[in-house]
C-alpha cells in the first residue's frame, strides 16, 4: 500500500497515471480505511496538487460513511471551502460535514463557519447544506443552528436569503 501512495504522490499532475493511481487508492480505502495510513491522509490534505486534495476528500468522505468518529474533522474543515478550493474537493467534504453532524455535532460547526464567511459561495453553500441535512434530521439544523439559518435569511444575496428564508 505505501508503495501506491509513493506513486501517488510523485507522478505528474497533468497526466492520466495520477487519477488511475488516485482511484486505486480510494478503492483500498473503500475494501478498508484500515489500510489508509491517517499520515498519508494528511499529506494529501495538504498538497498543493487537486489529484491529492480529490483522493483525501473521497477517502475522508467514506470514512465519514464508516468510521464517523475517527474522521479529523479538521481535514474536512479544510477541504470545504466553496470560496477558494476545486468543485471536486469542496463538494465531497460538504457532503462528508453533512454526514459526520449527524453522528458529530461538532462536525455542524464546519457548515455554521461557512454560513458567516464573508464570501457568498461559502453562505450559499452553507445555506442548501443546512436545508439538506434538515431534511434528513430537522432537530440538528433548528436547535442548534437557528439563529444562523435566521441571519442567512436576511443575507444581502438573494440567492442565500430566500432558501434560508424558505426554511
């Protein structure tokens, strides 16, 4: 497995070999998270080069899925950035935060942040992530994030107000 992740890290990130290897890595992740070294994990959190970033998220994601408690939710904190970070990172670590608050309240936190930054794709993201997991476990979101859901409801960006206003 190490062996694999050395490859990983030292191809080229305009290539095909770096999504092959990529892939390889998060399908060992999925047959074990065991077999994911949490160092490794962390490395890839913070390389500069998307292909690692995407691996982290979707091993992140997964273990969010099996193992919500051992999830750093730090990493994930990291990761779910609308503002400043790829589609293809930020979406999973959304959907990895949504997942882990319903086990972690902690994990709600990571969405509460995003609802006040001061970049509307954050509040926006933060908006249809809040009405998602309300969806699925209203009590969460109303008790312990009304009052945000309230200020994004009078957000100066309609696209942030009105679903907040909605909910």
């Amino acid at each position: 497995m190490r062996v694999l992740f050395e490859c990983l890290l030292t191809l080229p990130d305009n290539g095909d070999a770096i999504y092959v290897v990529g892939d390889f890595l998060e399908a060992c992740a999925r047959i074990d998270v065991a077999l994911i070294k949490p160092s490794w994990v962390a490395q890839l959190v913070d390389s500069s080069t998307l292909r690692h970033r995407i691996s982290a998220v979707l091993i992140l994601w997964h273990m969010a899925v099996v193992d919500p408690g051992n999830v750093p939710l730090d990493y994930i904190a990291k990761l779910a950035k609308p503002s400043t970070e790829d589609w293809y990172v930020y979406s999973p670590a959304i959907a990895a935060a949504k997942q882990l608050a319903l086990s972690r309240r902690a994990a709600l936190e990571i969405l509460l942040d995003l609802a006040s930054s001061p970049e509307v794709t954050d509040r926006f993201t933060a908006m249809h992530a809040l009405r998602e997991l309300a969806d699925v476990e209203p009590a969460i979101v109303w008790f312990c994030a009304s009052d945000q859901i309230r200020q994004l409801a009078k957000d100066a960006d309609e696209d942030v107000a009105g679903p907040a206003g909605d909910s």
